[in-house]
C-alpha cells in the first residue's frame, strides 16, 4: 500500500496511475492520512510539503513520533527547493520536483520499499 498526500488532485492522480499496479491511497490532507494510518499503515508515502491544514512537516513529526510508523520511507513531491539529506531526520529518503518529475523517477522510489 502507497500513500499520497497532495491537496493537489490531478498531481495525486498522476501519482498513482505512475505507480499501477500497486495499490495506492489518496488523501488530500495530513489529518485524513493520518487518521487511516491505525488501520492500513503504508509501505511508502509520497507527501506534499504545502497542504491544506496541517503541513508536510507536521504529519512527518507524528509519524515519528510512533515506532509502528516512525520507519515508513518517505518520497516529497514539491515545488519548494529541499534537499532529502536535510530531511533525513524525519524519515525522507527523496525529494522529487513536481515540475520536471517524471513515470520513471516515480517507479524508482519503489526500490524503497
């Protein structure tokens, strides 16, 4: 199971057709990802940095701070210039520009799981 958080739509959606035929889960905010988290804990998480509500750095905060979640490698699909070794820490293991990401770059972060 793949989680994608974007309150952008159509990026979400892209998201998961790159991703077929693994299962994937939308959620356009942080308080809805993190609601289902209990029950179908995902392998791998693409987020959103800029979201509606609560933002990237506030979900990635809970998650760490339980074990059951705290080792889920996450992807950041943003606009924002951020490098994964700084997020590191929080469980980032890639950053992918929205702007110039491509099917395969998205395919390859399944080699995370």
């Amino acid at each position: 199971m793949i989680y994608i958080i974007d309150d952008d739509h159509l990026m979400a959606e892209c998201l998961s057709r790159y991703l077929r035929p693994k299962e994937t889960r939308i959620f356009s905010n942080a308080i809805d990802a993190i609601s289902n988290l209990d029950e179908d804990a995902p392998d791998l998480i693409f987020l959103d940095v800029l979201l509606d509500g609560p933002d990237a750095f506030t979900f990635l905060n809970e998650i760490m701070s339980y074990e059951s979640t705290a080792k889920i490698p996450v992807v950041i699909v943003t606009s924002l210039n951020l490098e994964a070794k700084s997020l590191r820490s929080y469980g980032v293991r890639k950053v992918l520009k929205k702007e110039t990401l491509t099917p395969e770059e998205v395919r390859e972060c399944l080699k995370l799981i």
